[in-house]
C-alpha cells in the first residue's frame, strides 16, 4: 500500500540552498524513494515572486513523489501540519565574516518562527536548523518552542562531518564511502573541532584506523583540522556565495539518517542539545557523534577524549556560551 506523504517544510525556499535541496526532497533523497512527499516552502514577501518561480519548475519536473507544494509567504500556513522542518531562511555569511556577524539579523528569525512551528506543526515534528549561526539559531528556536521536545529539534553539522570524510578520502585516495566515524564537536564555525582519532577506512585487509593509514600526525592535528574548520569560507571566497548544493545534500542526509536510521557501526555528527556527556555544558546545542534508530538519536558514549581533543571540544563549547549570551542580547 502506498504511504501517506510526509509534509516537509522548507524555509528561505527561494534562496540558492532551498533552490537545491527541494529537488533532492522531491526526488525522494531525503525521506527515501518509495516516500511520498508535500513541500510546503515559505520565504519573505520580497522573495515572493521567486518562490513561485520555484513551485513552477517543481510542477514543470513532474516529481512522481511530488503529491502538492504550498508556497507561501504566512508563516502559520508554512508551519501547518508539517512533519519535518528544514529551517534554511535567514541571511548567509559573506566574505570577510564571521557566522556569528550574522546573529542580530538571525535570532530574531528564530524566535519569532519558533512560535509557529509549536503552536501548528505536527506533533512529533522533527526540526533541523541550517542557518547561520546554525547552533545558536536551534537553541533559540527550543528556547521559545518550550512544548516541542528537546531531542526533535537538531543543527546541521553534517556538512562538516561530510566534508572531514571527503579531506580523509581524497587524502588516501579511497572512496569516500569507505571512510566512516568521523566527528565534528561543537559549533558549525572555525572553532568545531573535526576529529579522526575513532574513524577508520574500510580495505581490503579490513577495517584500518584512520591514524595508522595517515602516518602524518601533523596534517591529521593541523591542515586537515583548519581545512575542515574553514572550507565555509573557502567556499565563499571561491562562490562569492555560500556553499548551496553541499549544504542541501548534508540536510538531506541529516534527515534520512535521523528518520531512517544510521547503518550499523557507523556514527554521524549532529547539532543537538547537551545533556552533558563528555563534560559539554548542558544548555547548548553542540555537535556530537550520534547513531539514529527508530527516529530517535543518541549520542555515542564512551569514547577516550586526550587531552589535545579535550582542549578543542571545551574550546568550542566556550564560543557556544558566548554565542547564546550573545544571542540573548540580541533579543533583549
Ligand atoms: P540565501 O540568501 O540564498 O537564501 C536565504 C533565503 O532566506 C532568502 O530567499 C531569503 O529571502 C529567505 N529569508 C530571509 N528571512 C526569512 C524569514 N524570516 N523567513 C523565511 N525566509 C527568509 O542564503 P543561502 O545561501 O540559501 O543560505 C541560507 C542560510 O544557511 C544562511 O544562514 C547560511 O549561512 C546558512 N548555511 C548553513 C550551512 C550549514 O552547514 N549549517 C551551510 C551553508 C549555509
Ligand atoms: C558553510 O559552512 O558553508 C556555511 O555555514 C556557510 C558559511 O557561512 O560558512
């Protein structure tokens, strides 16, 4: 029997991510292939014209998933029913700042939309912030969307887990896809820390440590840490726009991941709120390896940290603290 469509909302649809990812939704890569699916897709009046260009083309590329598209400019018709939300709107980084640059103009969003998703989406409605700053943003939307659960309400740091697999396999020259257990902690900025001390390679004698295929310890503590770190920014000074098809897909891979599951023996990063395991202060959204089962997520436990990790994971936890103090002056 076929399945009910899901309804997933978009927000900033008119904008270059939500160009890309509403495709890949419609597509079926988000929720899977034999996945039905409603768009609903919001962006500001002055992005109105836009966004019905974008509906067009969804309708003129005949997606048999593709069951109806709601392209609004009212965030409660947006918010409506929903089951997943993919908050992309806001206003992106450019050259020369920092994530945290773009707070004041951002936060508010979050505030104001936090609202409408409690009071109209479904219950059970997962939540993924990929906006800038993306941590800060997912906090202050659970700040004030008290009634929507904690652990419904993530950020995408998958992008950089995605592009710490992709630095390790170009590297090694190995797919990609025999890359696995990597970790972003903490913040989507320059202070995330990408960690290869747990991932390892899958090879034709087995499964080898990351550490013991790169002998070179100073590119896995240095190069490899600043290019993951700063590939935004590389992006941006190589675009003059902020990385968009990347960004999609990691979205999509948060999602389908989240929903579906992760596979067996593998971890993934996501955004999501401290209960304090590995000594990250409760009351932020930071980035842990997580695994997925049955739509819910659980942070890995047990992992040994040392004492270089130790230092960057506290590291960007006290930018986090600071975001969120930030954030709420912002607000004040
Ligand atoms: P963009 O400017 O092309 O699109 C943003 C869209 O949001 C625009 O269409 C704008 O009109 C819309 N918007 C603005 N205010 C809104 C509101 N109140 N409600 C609904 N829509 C609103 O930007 P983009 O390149 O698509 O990037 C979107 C965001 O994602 C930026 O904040 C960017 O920094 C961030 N980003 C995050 C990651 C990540 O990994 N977390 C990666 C890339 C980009
Ligand atoms: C990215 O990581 O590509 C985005 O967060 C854009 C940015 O501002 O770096």
């Amino acid at each position: 029997m076929a399945k009910e469509p899901v309804r997933v909302l978009v927000t900033g649809a008119a904008g270059q991510i939500g160009y890309a990812l509403v495709p890949m939704i419609a597509r079926g890569v988000m929720l899977g292939a034999d996945q039905p699916v409603i768009l609903h897709m919001l962006d500001i009046p002055p992005a109105a014209e836009a966004l019905n260009g974008v509906k067009m083309e969804l309708v003129d590329a005949a997606f048999p998933l593709l069951k109806g598209v709601v392209a609004t400019t009212d965030v409660v018709e947006a918010c409506t029913g929903v089951n997943v939300a993919v908050m992309v709107g806001g206003f992106p980084r450019k050259e020369g700042m920092e994530r945290k640059d773009v707070m004041s103009k951002n936060v508010s969003i979050y505030k104001s939309q936090a609202s409408a998703l409690e009071k109209h989406a479904a219950a059970n409605c997962k939540v993924l912030v990929v906006a800038n700053p993306a941590n800060t943003n997912a906090l202050i939307l659970k700040e004030f969307a008290p009634s929507i659960p904690e652990k419904n309400i993530s950020c995408l740091t998958r992008l950089d887990h995605n592009r710490a697999l992709g630095q390790v396999s170009e590297r090694l020259n190995v797919q990609v896809s025999d890359v696995k257990n990597v970790i972003i902690w903490g913040n989507h900025s320059s202070t995330q820390y990408p960690d290869v001390n747990h991932a390892s390679v899958k090879t034709s004698a087995g499964e080898k440590p990351v550490r013991e295929l790169v002998s070179d310890d100073a590119w896995l503590n240095g190069e490899f840490i600043t290019t993951v770190q700063q590939r935004g920014a590389a992006i941006i000074k190589a675009r003059k726009f902020s990385s968009a098809l990347s960004a999609a897909s990691s979205a999509c891979d948060h999602i389908r991941d989240w929903v579906l599951g992760t596979p067996e023996g593998t971890w993934v990063s996501m955004g999501v709120y401290s209960d304090g395991s590995y000594d990250v202060p409760s009351g932020l959204i930071y980035s842990f390896p997580v695994t997925c089962k049955n739509g819910e997520w659980s942070i890995v436990q047990g992992l040994p940290i040392d004492e270089l990790s130790r230092k960057k994971l506290d590291l960007t936890a006290q930018e986090l603290s600071e975001e969120k103090a930030l954030a709420y002056s912002c607000l004040s």
